[in-house]
C-alpha cells in the first residue's frame, strides 16, 4: 500500500516483479527502488525486465538483490548482473524489530500496516533510517 510510504523518507522499497510497473514506480520514485524478483526469487529474466523500468523510471539505479537466506543460484544470477545480493538480519514485523534492532540493521517488513510505529521505535532508539545505498557505503 504506497499511500503508508508515501510521505517517509529514506526508505528502500523492494517490489515484487508483478508490482513493478510504470504506475508504481511512479507514485513512489523518490524511494530508492529495487526488484524483489518473484516473491524474493530471481530469474535474469526478470532482472532484465524489472531493472529497465526501474532505471529507466526511478531515481536510482537497481543494483542490489534481497534474498532471506544464502542461495548460491541467486548470488550467481544477480551477480551477472552486476548486482549486490543483501540478507537482511530482521525480517518481520514490530515484535522482531523491538528484540532485534542494532546499529546498521537492515529490515524487511513484512507489510507496512505498523509502519509508523516502526518508524517512531527506530527513532526512539536514537537509530536514523537511510537508504541502502547510503547504509552500505557508511
């Protein structure tokens, strides 16, 4: 639901490849954009055709893979590519978050339904949320 993300900053949105389409990334472009393959697997088929409408639309280049877990067949495919493959170390809701969190963590939520709250807790924490790219260069 892009209308819970819409007014956040510095978030980084991974899409599914049946969400990613000219509408889409377009009511969300200046979110860092990414492919989350077909529910997290990735062909080059897909790479291929998510990666052009991503940069050709958004603000930032696709250039990370988001897998759960280590998968060689993955590392492999985003790898040619010329792709990052990242592993988040919390996935889930607000419950993982609060028992998880730590400096540098990168979150995959599962939904977006608490994601104020989230947000509001991470703050709290005395944690600022960036993007990705500006995490990974830090």
């Amino acid at each position: 639901d892009y209308d819970k993300i819409k007014n956040i900053n510095n978030l980084t949105i991974y899409l599914n490849h049946k969400d990613i389409n000219t509408n889409n990334i377009k009511n969300i472009k200046d979110k860092e954009i990414y492919t989350y393959g077909n529910n997290g697997e990735y062909t080059k088929e897909i790479l291929d055709n998510d990666n052009t409408l991503i940069n050709r639309l958004s603000n930032n280049k696709s250039s990370y893979c988001l897998v759960t877990e280590k998968n060689n067949i993955y590392l492999n495919i985003c790898n040619s590519k010329d792709m990052m493959v990242i592993i988040p170390n919390i996935i889930g809701n607000y419950n993982e978050i609060k028992n998880n969190l730590s400096n540098g963590s990168i979150i995959l939520l599962e939904n977006t339904d608490n994601i104020k709250l989230i947000i509001k807790y991470i703050n709290s924490k005395g944690y600022n949320i960036v993007p990705l790219s500006k995490l990974l260069t830090e």
